[in-house]
C-alpha cells in the first residue's frame, strides 16, 4: 500500500457540486459524464497510475471510484474528494475472486493509503506474499484481500525480474550491479506514473 497525498478536486467537479439550488440538489448517484470522468482521472493521476490498495497498474475501464469510508451519513461526505479513491476491479470474470475496494465494501480499514506511514506497516517476501507488522495492518490485509493466490502470483512474477536474467527459466540470477540499475529505474515515475506494485520493490530491493 503506497501513500496518497490527495489533492484538489477538479474545477469541473467543484462548479457541479455549486448547481445546487432549492429545486436540485448534487449526490453521487447523479454524478456522472464529464464531471465523474474528471473526478476519476484526477484519482488516477494523484495515485500515480496504480491501485489505491493493491498497486496494480489502473485501468480506465477496470477500475471504480471507491470511499474511503463507505459508511457516508450524508451526501456532503460521499460528495467529499478526500474521501474518495480508485480501486482496481470493476470488471468481474467468473469465478474471480475479489480484492481492494469490491472485498472491502462498506468495512473500515484500520490502516488507509492517506496514512503518511501506511508503507511501513506491510512486509513483502520474494515470493509475493505480503505480511503484517501488527493487529491493524493484520485486518487491512484480511479485509482487502491482498494476499490472495492471484495477488501473490503478480507480485512474484514482477519480483522475479528483479532475481533472475531470465524470470522464464530462472537459471541465472541478475547481477548486483544491473539489479541496483533496474530499481533505480523502475521506481522513477515517468509520465505522472509509477510501476505496478511499486511498494513491494522498493521494500525488497532499495
């Protein structure tokens, strides 16, 4: 789980919201065209590109707009851009299992992406497998799901680039020199974008 430095909402949202009148009044189910597609992409691009939860690589049309506190007791909070994220997994297969924000639901997490230290309370393995450092960080994985097969499967097949020349066979381990090269690299945001599971690299190998 990498932090979020949330930002501004987009001006497009802000002048919506400000429609409200005695005859109308803005919530979230009536958000949408322009306005939801500006909000949505300003979560994309303050997340750098990757999952608020998991870090998987956010794709437009697989991805939701998610609450942080899902439990709103008023239009005002599910309207409020600080409570709002993007979270991976809109598009359900058969038979996938759940994660991140459709796993969540309307749960409390204990530990949150806008928590300045979020990044020190999970522990990653080469194999893919993410841990906890206490009873908090403990839930948060249970509640999202984050160490579901599926999961640890994608943040192995990223770890073993970094260990092997060629992460196929797995015969021959990178160099020190070149994986050092890899990470510096690989941890760059380029183009207000961050590579997938971005969080466990930089806790294995930086």
């Amino acid at each position: 789980m990498k932090y979020i430095l949330k930002r501004d909402e987009p001006q497009s949202f802000t002048d919506w919201k400000n429609l409200a009148n005695e005859d109308w009044k803005p919530t979230y189910d009536k958000l949408s065209g322009k306005e939801k597609k500006d909000v949505k992409n300003a979560l994309i691009d303050e997340q750098g590109g990757i999952c608020c939860y998991c870090e998987r690589v956010l794709e437009y049309n697989d991805s939701h707009i998610e609450h942080l506190n899902a439990q709103c007791n008023s239009e005002e909070e599910r309207l409020d851009f600080n409570n709002m994220l993007c979270s991976c997994q809109q598009q359900l297969k058969k038979s996938e299992p759940l994660h991140c924000g459709n796993s969540k639901g309307d749960k409390a997490l204990l530990i949150t992406p806008l928590n300045s230290d979020c990044q020190e309370k999970f522990t990653y393995t080469e194999d893919g497998q993410i841990g906890y450092t206490d009873s908090a960080s403990k839930d948060t994985i249970d509640i999202l799901q984050l160490n579901i097969d599926k999961l640890n499967s994608l943040r192995e097949s990223i770890i073993d680039t970094f260990v092997y020349l060629d992460p196929n066979t797995k015969d021959e381990l990178l160099s020190r020199e070149d994986r050092k090269i890899y990470v510096e690299k690989y941890l760059e945001k380029k183009d207000n974008r961050y590579e997938p599971f971005h969080t466990t690299i930089k806790y294995l190998f930086s």
